[in-house]
C-alpha cells in the first residue's frame, strides 16, 4: 500500500469512526457541542450495544491492518488516538456496567444523560426545532428500552446497588414532581426565529403524554423489582456483579488511558495522602492557627464563618476567580481565540446528587458558550474556601480552556476536537493540573481559598484509594466513607454525595489525580531537560495543542517538543 493509499485509508477510518461514535452515543454529541446529532437517541439495548461494538471492532481491525510507522508524524499521532478511542468505546459497550449499576450520573447512566444532554441543544432554527422533536418523540421507547435492559441484567443476576437505585430513584421522581413549566426537557434554549408558543406547546404535549409515562414505569420497576434484590452497602463495588471484576480493570485502563493495575494505582493514592500533610500543618498554621491535620480539617467544616450566606455570594466568587483567570492567561498560554465561558446555577432537582460544579463544552457553531456549572443550593452548607480551586478547575485555566481551545484545532481530524470523557486521564488530568497552575499564576485570593485547593487535592487522592478499594478489594460503602472523611476537609454529606458518584462510575475517579501525575512528570522532565530553553507557554501550547489524547500519545508528543525545542 502506498504513502498516499495508508492516508486515505486513515482518513476514512477517521472519518468512520466519527459517524459511528455519534450516531451510538448522539447525546454526548449534543454535549459536546457537535451539531448534525441532535434528532437522535441511542439504543441501550443488549442489541444496540452488540452492534455498536461490531462497527467499532471493524475500524480497530482495519486500522491494525495499517504500517503505522509508514504515516506521516501528525498521522501517526491520530492512528494512537484512534485505536485507543475505539477501543475504550467498544470496551464500555460490551462491558454495559451500567445496567449493573443504576444510579443518577450522568455520563454513566443513560436515563441521566437524558436531563444533562437533550436540554442543551440549541433550538435557533426551523430545523433545530424540527430535531429537537424527533428527539422529545422518541424519548418514551427510549427509557422503555433501558427498562427491559435493566430487566435483563436482573435475569443474569447482574444486580445494581441500593444506594445506586435510590439515587436514580430520586432523580426521575423529581422531574417527574416538577411542573410541566418547570421541566426542562420541555424548555429548552429557544432562539428569536422560533414561533415559541407552538413549539412549546409540542414539546409540553410529548413529556405529558409519552416521556413521563415512560419514566414513571422506569420507576415502578427499579423500585419494585430492582430494589428488593440489589446489593447491599457492603457488597457496592462492581467486583461484586457477575464479570464485574474484569470490567474494572477494562475501566481502569480506559479512563486512566494507562496499563497501571488496581494495586499500584491504590498504593500511589496513600502515598498522595501521607505526602500531603505537611502541606496541610504548613497552611493551615497559617491561616487557621492550627498545626494539628485533624483539627485543621474539623475547624474548616464546623466553622460558620466559612460557610456561603446567599447563592449570589457563590456566582460572585466563582465569576471573579474566571475574570482573574482570564486576565493573565496569555502570559501562561499561546493565545487562543476560543469561546466564552458563563457561569450557571444548576437545576435544583440535578443538584440533589449532583457534583460541586461540571463543565459543559461550546457549541461548535458558536450558538451555545462554554458553561461552568455551578452548584449553588443551600449555600449555607457550601464552604467559601472550595470554590475558587473548582472555578479554575472547571472554567479558566482548566476545563473550557482545554475544551474550547480543542474545537479550534481544525487541523485535526473530527473526532480528535470534540473529546471529553473519552480520554478522562487528559481532561479530568489537566482540570487538576489547573488547580495547581492557578496557584503558580497567583489567582488564589488569599491562603484561605489555598486551603481549598489543598483539600481538592486530597479529595482527588482519596479517590484512587477509594475507587479501587470499593470495586477492586471489596470495601463497603462505610468504609469508603471513612477513608474520605479522615482525610479531606469536605462535609459529611459532600463525603457520602462522592462516594455514591463512584459507586456508580467505577474508574472514573481515577483520571483525575493519575492524569495530573503525568502532566507534572512530563513538565519536570522538559524543565530538567531543556533548562534555560524551557518556556511555560510553549509547553502548555504542546499540551493542549493536539487536543486530548491519552497519557501515553501525551508523553510521545511532548518528548518530541523538547527533542526540537533542544535542538
């Protein structure tokens, strides 16, 4: 096969799997800002998955069939990319965790994608409108499907966990409490040239009459079926469902986009912990007085003073630390023209299982900007000192940074520009690399909001202690809780909110703290290696400027930077 035959055969491999990705998964599509998707569902059935693998493991086939070293350098690149993301979304679809796994996260549980995904379209046009109906229409067989999927799972005795189904439980009851006004599947962005009245009206027709029926018989059989046979607080971890141990392994592998093992990522978790306190004896002594770790972190959750009176006190913190952030980019990155970034409260009903704050991506024809959102109900049980560090994490330099900078890169082939939780260790990586980076670049307002900083840190850590301790050695639910509370500065109900999320996403708490270690190791090696050469803006423009990749196309990537920037 000639040069010129090996390129277009990686074209179209590219080209395919692009097709292929977003037509399995159309509502990451829709999240992620992709348009041409946004008239699609998938298929959660055994069936679906079965045949989404099928088209995936052709590409792989093809792609093994190519001389990899016979591309050109930037093709070669693309080809690693390529055949990991095959893999990892092939993997998740013959794996199916989830239907052992019922819970309310969004990217792990498809009727939770539902309420994150649909209502993020952009409805600004006759024909968005027109999607955006297909879509609504189709919803009812949709959560009717994940409802036989779920009854075949409890056939084979693949049983979720309580906790998980409570949680999901919790989640569609709420939308189902919520006034048709209220719901946001029936009100979603809608642009000047929309006759609002009719579409509204169609859209409010089709949750009312097909969409709530079915989520109402989702509920009645995770309740009256699920329930009474699920797994019990002690037996959380997917090890504890037939085949569970080997998809964790697969799922430590795809959202870490490493070989290391369950044990070695244990073990760098502790190792994390313990190098973490005389950090926290050193700041804390500092701003609290205390040098004592335990005392440092009861003083920071029983203090009232560091608690948030209001909601707007939260926006204000979190907008002032992107405004900071986004002032003094350029002298730590390349000049990019990306999208903007809002902030946004989120849903009440999402944030009663929902995260601190997540990140949604611009859309990519600039109808829609980047999001951070925001947990903000009850601030009285928010802590002042947390959400700057998430600020950075999730908006500037982190998360929309990353993301929107990625879409920019129109020398890429497709699928490499609109990438999230596909290559968890790169993103969730570089959103934790960011918290550090802020403190390097002096964004943090003071010791106090370090203190934070500090503590998502060991929030981070724990996580690789307890992710794996869950699902690879068996520890209970409790027993994670512990672990946690013992060594971050977090809230009891903060504690048991993260612990559940990672019930129900096994590995994906894993990314984080693994993908952090690598971009650290790889800055060290560069600084180490080129001196005096060695400039910060360019290593970050090397980083972020193939898009996300996996940790080990990120080391090949950026030892050829210095090889060059050496020379």
């Amino acid at each position: 096969m000639s040069n010129a035959s090996r390129d277009e055969e990686l074209e179209a491999l590219s080209n395919e799997f692009f097709e292929a990705q977003n037509t399995i998964d159309p509502l990451s599509a829709t999240l992620l800002g992709i348009s041409g998707y946004d008239a699609l569902l998938p298929d959660p059935s055994r069936r679906g998955a079965q045949e989404g693998a099928a088209r995936l493991l052709a590409i792989e086939e093809r792609l093994a069939d190519l001389d990899i070293e016979a591309l050109s350098e930037p093709d070669q690149v693309n080809a690693a990319v390529l055949r990991r993301l095959a893999w990892g979304a092939r993997t998740d679809l013959e794996e199916g965790i989830w239907e052992a796994d019922a819970t309310s996260e969004g990217y792990s549980s498809p009727h939770a994608m539902v309420f994150m995904c649909v209502p993020a379209a952009v409805v600004n046009n006759d024909e968005a409108a027109e999607a955006y109906l297909t879509r609504l229409s189709g919803l009812g067989h949709f959560f009717d499907t994940i409802t036989n999927r779920y009854a075949v799972a409890k056939n084979e005795g693949r049983h979720s966990t309580i906790v998980g189904i409570m949680r999901a439980l919790d989640q569609l009851r709420g939308h189902l409490e919520l006034p048709i006004e209220d719901d946001t599947l029936a009100h979603p962005e809608i642009g000047p040239g929309i006759d609002r009245r009719a579409f509204v009206e169609r859209t409010r027709s089709l949750v009312t009459q097909t969409v709530r029926p079915a989520i109402e018989r989702l509920c009645d059989f995770l309740a009256v079926e699920m329930l009474p046979v699920a797994r019990d607080d002690d037996h959380v971890g997917i090890r504890f469902a037939p085949g569970g141990e080997e998809s964790y392994k697969k799922a430590v592998r795809r959202h870490t986009t490493t070989e290391l093992t369950p044990e070695e990522i244990h073990q760098i978790g502790l190792n994390r912990i313990a190098a973490l306190q005389p950090e926290w004896v050193q700041i804390g002594g500092r701003v609290l007085g205390e040098t004592h770790v335990p005392s440092i972190l009861r003083r920071l959750r029983e203090d009232p003073s560091l608690r948030f009176r209001t909601s707007e006190e939260i926006v204000k913190v979190v907008q002032d630390a992107l405004d900071r952030a986004e002032s003094a980019r350029n002298e730590w990155f390349p000049p990019y023209e990306i999208a903007t970034c809002v902030i946004e409260e989120i849903h009440p009903v999402e944030a009663k299982s929902a995260a601190l704050a997540f990140y949604r991506p611009p859309a990519e024809d600039g109808s829609r900007p980047g999001a951070h959102c925001v947990l903000t109900l009850n601030p009285s049980e928010r802590f002042t000192y947390e959400y700057e560090a998430l600020a950075f994490h999730e908006s500037t330099p982190g998360h929309h940074l990353q993301i929107a900078t990625a879409q920019t890169l129109t020398d890429l082939p497709l699928y490499r520009r609109f990438l999230d939780a596909q290559v968890c260790g790169f993103v969730e990586g570089w959103g934790l690399y960011s918290e550090r980076l802020a403190d390097e670049m002096g964004l943090y307002s003071s010791d106090l909001a370090r203190l934070g900083m500090l503590s998502f840190d060991a929030l981070r850590a724990c996580r690789l202690v307890v992710d794996t301790g869950m699902h690879h050695y068996g520890w209970s639910r409790q027993q994670a809780i512990d672990y946690m509370w013992d060594n971050t500065a977090t809230t009891a109900s903060n504690v048991a909110n993260e612990i559940d999320r990672y019930i129900g996403w096994p590995g994906q708490a894993l990314a984080y703290m693994i993908g952090r270690r690598e971009i650290e190791r790889l800055r060290k090696v560069a600084s180490e290696q080129l001196g005096d050469a060695f400039d910060i803006r360019d290593f970050h423009g090397t980083v972020l400027g193939n898009g996300a990749v996996p940790l080990d196309v990120l080391d090949s990537l950026v030892t050829k930077w210095i090889a060059r920037r050496g020379a």
